[in-house]
C-alpha cells in the first residue's frame, strides 16, 4: 500500500521482514527471548514485559504460535486465546487494508496510454 504515496518502498519491505523474521519466531523460538534479555543485563520483569508485548504483535502468530501449538506447547485456554488474538489481528489487517486501498485508489492518477 506504500506504493501509493512513495516511489522506493524496497527499504520498507526489507526493514519489515528483518523484524518479522526475528519477532515471528523465524530465527530462534521465541521462548529463548525472556532469559536472553536477563543475560543481556535486563531486569527478569522488564524481559517478561517485553515478551509479552511481542505476543501482542501480529509477528509470533505467522510461525511461533502455530509451530507451539502443532508441538502441544500450547493448549486448552492459551490455545483459544492464540487463535482469537489471530483472528483479531487478521480483522484489523483486512479492515486497515480496506481503507488504505480505497484511500490510495482515491489518490492515483496515471499518465499514457
């Protein structure tokens, strides 16, 4: 959708998925995050914190959370709650999209034949 109003959107994209492939679980299992934010001299409530932050985020719901589920890392009440947090986050993506589409669609205007 950034095509709309930029005309180099590669920097965007390439941002993006560097911190999708971290925070979605890509690189390593988000489980290591919270005792490797100790290590790194974080206080353990201030890594809990950040972790749980992340699982607000769209990003742990493309791979962390169906792999953990799949593996029976995850079930019974957090399973429901994952699968609703992914609900959510898909109706906020599709209504967001919607509207920057009609948006940009409003806004373009092309030259030629």
């Amino acid at each position: 959708m950034l095509a709309f109003w930029l005309l180099e959107i590669s920097t965007f994209i390439f941002i993006l998925f560097a911190f999708e492939y971290i925070a979605s679980g890509h690189l390593f299992p988000l489980d290591l995050l919270p005792s490797a934010f100790v290590h790194a001299g974080v206080s353990p409530a201030m890594a809990q914190g950040l972790y749980d932050f992340l699982m607000l985020t769209p990003f742990p719901y493309q791979l962390y959370f169906p792999v953990s589920v799949y593996m029976g890392k995850i079930t019974g009440p957090a399973l429901w709650s994952g699968l609703l947090t992914q609900l959510v986050w898909v109706m906020l993506a599709y209504s967001f999209a919607r509207f920057m589409w009609r948006r940009g669609v409003r806004r373009y205007s092309a030259f030629g034949g």
